[in-house]
C-alpha cells in the first residue's frame, strides 16, 4: 500500500514540475513526457548566450523512481555525438552527468539532493555547467582563469563542436540532409515516403498535413538515433557528395518504431530556434573561422583521456555552408506547407476550414479589438489559404 502511495505522489508531484517548466518564461529550458509514462522526461537545454555553448540545442534523459522526490532522479545526456564527444568536465561522453545534487559526484554539506529541489533546479544545475569559462570545473583546476591558454583552447573547440553537433548535425537530422549532399540533391518527403509504401497512393496521404515535417523527422531517423550521425572532424572536410543512399524498409516496424523509439519532442522547436539564432551562428563561425585555420587540431586538455575527451579539428568553413544549407531546408518546408494548404483549401477539408475560422476569429479580436498593452495585426497574405499568417 505504500509503495503505490508513493508512485501516485511522485508521478503527481513530476506532472506538476513539468506543467510549472511549460508555462514558465524561461525560454532556455524545455521538458516532455509521453502520457503514458510521465517518469520518464526528455528535456532540452539551449545553451547560454556569451559562452562556448551558445544557442546549442543539448538534450538529456531523465528518469524519475518511484521514491521521487525523496530519491533525486537519474539524468543523461544525449547530445554526445553517439558517444564521442565530452562537451563539459561534469558531462561525459557516455551521457554521465556529474552533480553533487544528483549522487553522481561528491559535494559539499548542504550540497547534496533534497526534496525540496526538482526537476527544474536539475536543469538549471546542469545549465550552470555551461558557463563561460568550462574549463574551471574540472576538479584542481578551479583557479584557471579562461584567458589562460589552455582554458582559451578549451573554450575554442566547445564552441566550434557546439556549432558542428549539437547544431547542423542535429538540425540535418530532423531535416533529412545527409552531410556532404548538396541541397538540390536532397529526396524530398514524398521520395521518402514513397520508397517505404512502394506507391504513391499513402504518400499523398501523408503529405496532406503541413505538420509532415514531424512525420519527415521521426521517418528519417527510423534507421538513426538522436546521435544518427556522429560526424567525424577529422574527415569531414574531405568527404565528397553523394548521392542518397538506398534503403529497404519495412512498413510495419516504420510505424511501430514511430510509436517508441522515434519520439521527438523537440523537433519543431528546434526548427524555429535555429532561425532565431540563425545570424548569430553565423556571426560566431565567421569570426571564429578568422582565429583558427582550417584543419588545425583541437588541443587534448590535461584531464581529458579519450573516448573520454573531444577531439577533432577546426573546420568552420563547412559549418558556414551546413548553416546555409539548413536554412535553405527550412525555408523549403514551409514553402511546401504553403502548397499543401492550398491543396488542403481546395479539398475543404476538416482542418483547413477549421483554421480559417480561427484565423477570421484572431483577426477580429486583435486587429479590430480594444485592449492595454502592444497592439498585434493578424493578416493572411493569401486571403484564400489559412496556412500562412503575418503578424505585425
């Protein structure tokens, strides 16, 4: 009996942690669950501006037991490049992340997992390590300050492997660009799709939702992961284009593998960051490609001992046209969204006259309403297709 308590009380307590972080206005921090399993928590972490890991898109695992909050929760990272990349002192290149609050590292009295912390101040916990100055949190190099050298290297190839990984490779994993592929050369969703079904007649199907590119991102990781494609820096300049490669698929596990192992719930959001901060990556690549020449190696810091380390080189003249390219992908989809609008207008289907009643209704209340505060214009390009809105 009471163990049942518990697990109520700490999937009752976890549902409301996750619900606070939701409607928070912390816009660097972002947690999902799956109804049917609310202890288990994907999150996202965006990097912090003014530091080496800036704007990165960092995601961990975290499993809640059912002594939780008595018990702190299990927490590891995913955005380690299929294991070979080390992005911090206290995060490993397996996914271990070590904190005092976590039982992972030893602390200080009063350092230690209480319940009165949850899941918002683990993230924040493990956002602090991404600091400016990285290098000081390797236990007996506290006092290096980060314009020392060794700390300036550190600092220098964080900053370039942010870029590489937990940017273009995971923005051209949701976006089915194979590196080295130029943008012309990508199979759209509807190649895709057709090659799993071996017809036409289902892709359509599919293609009727401008929310595809969700279905494009979990079908183009059927045979990846979230690391699907650990690129290696010291090759990757030297790679040529390709053609895309040719699968066999199996209709019936793509879907249950959709169902599982495929979730993504971050895809969209990262989507609409990457532009955001889609200037500032470039600013940064550029500047950076003027301090590091092409090919020069990563410098191995006194702690690091592989696999447990990052290594590679520099090569921020690919991470530029990475970045153009997925802009450019970006930029396609939602051209692609704009037709199968018209085509879902055309059709009248449920959703298309559904979201035109909501843009009428929005328009109405903004555009013609009274209220305190910055005024917002609802406009549609198109009268004719909902799809596409413009706000003022």
């Amino acid at each position: 009996m009471t163990t049942t308590t518990n697990t109520s009380g700490a999937i009752a307590r976890i549902t409301r942690e996750i619900a606070a972080i939701e409607k928070g206005s912390d816009l660097s921090l972002a947690v999902a669950c799956r109804d049917s399993d609310v202890r288990n928590v994907r999150a996202l972490i965006i990097g912090p501006p003014e530091t080496p890991y800036e704007y990165g898109f960092f995601e961990f695992e975290i499993k809640f037991s059912k002594e939780y909050p008595i018990k702190s929760p299990s927490v590891r990272s995913i955005t380690t490049n299929g294991g070979r990349t080390r992005f911090n002192p206290n995060i490993y290149n397996e996914g271990k992340v070590c904190l005092s609050i976590l039982g992972t590292w030893r602390g200080n009295p009063g350092e230690e997992w209480s319940s009165a912390q949850g899941l918002e101040s683990v993230l924040l916990s493990i956002q602090s390590l991404m600091s400016a100055n990285p290098y000081e949190n390797e236990p007996g190099y506290e006092d290096r300050g980060k314009s020392e050298e060794m700390p300036k290297q550190y600092v220098a190839k964080i900053r370039h492997e942010t870029l590489r990984i937990a940017v273009c490779q995971r923005l051209e994993g949701l976006l089915g660009i194979e590196r080295g592929q130029p943008v012309a050369k990508r199979p759209r969703l509807g190649e895709k799709l057709s090659s799993v079904f071996g017809g036409k007649g289902k892709e359509k199907e599919v293609e009727a939702s401008p929310g595809a590119s969700v279905a494009a991102s979990a079908n183009e990781e059927l045979h990846s992961s979230i690391e699907s494609r650990p690129d290696d820096a010291s090759s990757e300049a030297d790679t040529p284009a390709t053609e895309p490669s040719v699968y066999e698929y199996d209709a019936e596990a793509t879907f249950a593998a959709y169902d599982s192992s495929q979730w993504d719930p971050f895809a969209d959001l990262m989507k609409r960051r990457f532009l955001w901060y889609y200037d500032t990556y470039v600013q940064t690549a550029t500047a950076e490609l003027a301090l590091h020449p092409q090919g020069q190696a990563f410098t191995r810091m006194e702690f690091e001992y592989p696999p447990n380390s990052m290594e590679g080189h520099f090569d921020y003249a690919n991470i530029l046209k990475r970045l153009d390219g997925i802009k450019q992908a970006l930029e396609e989809e939602q051209e692609r969204w704009v037709k199968i609008g018209k085509k879902q207008v055309a059709e009248e289907t449920q959703v298309a006259v559904q979201l035109a009643f909501q843009a009428n209704q929005l328009r109405y209340q903004w555009n013609e309403g009274k209220y305190d505060g910055s005024r917002l214009e609802i406009n549609l390009p198109d009268k004719g297709n909902p799809f596409k809105w413009d706000l003022t």
